[in-house]
C-alpha cells in the first residue's frame, strides 16, 4: 500500500519554514489548497493536522516548496509577502548589480500595484515603488544585509505614496480618470476614504496576507492598535461596498482591482541609474555647501578687526552756555577812533607802540 502524501507532512515550525522560503504569505497558500487562511495558520502553529484532499495538497506543495527549482517557480508566480527567492538577506554569490535586480524584478511589480491601492494614482505609485528602490541602491549593503529586503523596500515606497507633500505638487492637484469597472471604482473610493494608516494596515493585512503582528510592526504600532484599525476600516469598506464584508472576498477584489489597472515598473537599470545620479547629485551639493561655508568663514576672519575700537559716546547737548551778546552801537570815542584810522594811510602806521596811562 503506497503512503499518501498527507502522511509524510514535516514539522508545524518546517512548514512555516517552507512557506516563507517560496516567498508565500497563508493567504496564497490556502488559495492554493483550498481553505481559509485561518486553517493555514493553525497548520503552522500544530493546532490542528492537515486532512482529506485539503492535507494532500497542502503535502504536495509542501514537498514542491522542498525542491529548490520547484520553490523557485513558486515564488516566481506569487506576489512578494515578506521574503524573496531565498528567505533573509540575499545571497553573497551574485554582485551587488545582480542583486538589486533580483529583489526589483521579485517585488517592483507588486508593490506598484499595492501603492496605487494606497494612493489611487497610478503614476505616484510607480513613482514611490522607484524611489524607495533608489534609496535601497543606495543603500545596498544595509538592505542586502537586512533579514528581509522586500519589507525593508516596501515599507519605503509605503511612506514615499502616503507622504502629505505630494498635495502641494501642481501634478497631482488634479484627480486621475478612475477605474473603469465600477465595482472597482466603488472599492477603490472606499480605500480612499479612510485615513492613509488605516488603509496601511488594510492593505498589508487583506492584500498583502501578513499577519497581525506582522503588520502592527510594519506600521509601527501596537497589535491591538492594528487590530482596531483593521476592524474600523473593514466596517468602512463594508458600508460602501456590502458586498464585501466577508474578508476572503476582500482580499480577491483587492487582489483584482490592483492586478486590472495597467501598472508598469521601470527597468532595474534604469533605477539604478537615476539612484546612482541622485547620489551624485546630493554628494556634489554637499560638497559646494561646505565650500561655500568654508569661504564665508574664511572671509569673515580675515575682514573682522585685530584690535578693539572702543565705540563713540553719542552726541549730547550741553545746557547752561550762555548765547552770544549781538554787537550793540559804537560809542563817541570808538566813532572818532574809526574815522582817525579810516584817514590814515591803507597800511597804517609801521609800528605801533603801547602807550600807558
């Protein structure tokens, strides 16, 4: 009697192990077994033990996620959870170059569909999936090193799509046409009127598959606060759109309304590029501002004054002087004194002696 693929399950923790090293998150595990995530995760935790036809399959992809070709077709077709190819840091064997391209192709795609789910627009999503990658290049050795890159890159792009600023940029003043679905349209309305932490943990937790303090930990904030956030935004989405107040119907129609938008990432290279310019470009302004302070120091040494000049006391009036006496009428003897020297020669006398009396 041949063993059923169900009896040859490893270990919960092995489980767990494997599912992380396909770069799968327990929501796209149980799509593919058919059950919910819930039954997944008690899978993992040993609460309960895989059965019937849901057990063989869950065995058979287990013992595919084993293979390591087979683990690395899976990856290949799921959208990034947590980890790519190879869970933890990237492998040493390729280039840094070799790297970055293999972390962009894995999670660049899916990440700009999240983002536009965040943002509704589809040019801020592609433009935040880049910048947070070219921040990442510039980076590298931290984010090769981290335990898991596509987080450490999501999170980025997540902070760059929700930044505040880009409402006082003339480009995205105006609204972009909305989808043309309108139950696509009616979702994504919906996500917009929640707050961005709020539609954050939504789309980590219903879009995403991470799991509560996963995502508490991504938004930085506490398990209960992630999960009060969860249930407002879920009653939110659910008063717009009844239909879906069920989460596995959520996360489908996220999953659809992200995937029917034409969204498109740039080439690695390209990224690469720009982040290698942006790098220059900030190293060289650095380097003029400290040039222009080292001037403006300099200049200022060598005009500023050796010695000290005591400064000069304002000026003051000075009261009690008395006015000038005007000039009153000459007497008899300084008349006759005046019309004697008016008679004598221009140049008067050659000299004048004192005389007493």
């Amino acid at each position: 009697m041949t063993e059923s693929p169900a009896s040859k399950l490893p270990s919960p923790k092995e489980r767990r192990r494997l599912r992380e090293s396909g770069s799968l998150t327990q929501a796209q595990v149980a799509a593919q077994v058919g059950v919910r995530r819930a039954t997944v995760r008690a899978w993992e935790r040993g609460r309960s033990a895989p059965g019937g036809q849901e057990g063989e399959a869950y065995a058979r992809l287990l013992a595919a996620l084993a293979e390591p070709t087979a683990a690395q077709g899976v990856a290949g077709q799921a959208s990034p959870g947590k980890h790519p190819p190879g869970a933890g840091a990237l492998p040493s064997a390729l280039t840094a170059a070799q790297a970055f391209d293999a972390l962009y192709a894995f999670c660049a795609p899916a990440l700009v569909r999240q983002a536009y789910l965040l943002t509704g627009r589809r040019e801020l999503a592609r433009e935040s999936v880049e910048r947070a990658f070219q921040l990442a290049w510039q980076r590298w050795p931290e984010v090769a090193r981290d335990r898991d890159p596509a987080g450490w890159v999501r999170a980025i792009a997540y902070e760059c799509a929700l930044s505040p600023w880009h409402r006082f940029r003339p480009r995205y003043r105006s609204p972009e046409p909305p989808p043309v679905d309108p139950a696509d349209r009616a979702l994504l309305n919906a996500l917009l009127q929640l707050p961005p932490s709020y539609r954050r943990t939504l789309v980590l937790y219903d879009g995403v598959g991470l799991d509560l303090p996963e995502t508490a930990a991504e938004t930085e904030a506490s398990t209960p606060a992630a999960a009060g956030r969860l249930t407002h935004a879920r009653q939110v989405v659910a008063a717009h759109v009844p239909a879906l107040a069920d989460p596995a119907v959520l996360h489908r129609r996220l999953a659809e309304l992200a995937s029917s938008e034409r969204l498109l990432a740039a080439k690695p290279t390209a990224v690469r590029a720009c982040g290698e310019r942006r790098n220059v470009f900030w190293t060289r302004a650095a380097i003029a501002f400290t040039v222009t302070i080292i001037g403006a120091t300099t200049l200022t040494l060598r005009s500023a004054p050796t010695h000290y000049e005591p400064p000069i006391a304002p000026a003051q009036a000075v009261h009690g002087v008395p006015p000038p006496a005007a000039m009153g009428p000459l007497s008899r003897q300084e008349l006759a004194l005046r019309a004697r020297l008016h008679r004598q020669e221009a140049n008067g006398p050659e000299r004048l002696m004192p005389v007493a009396r």
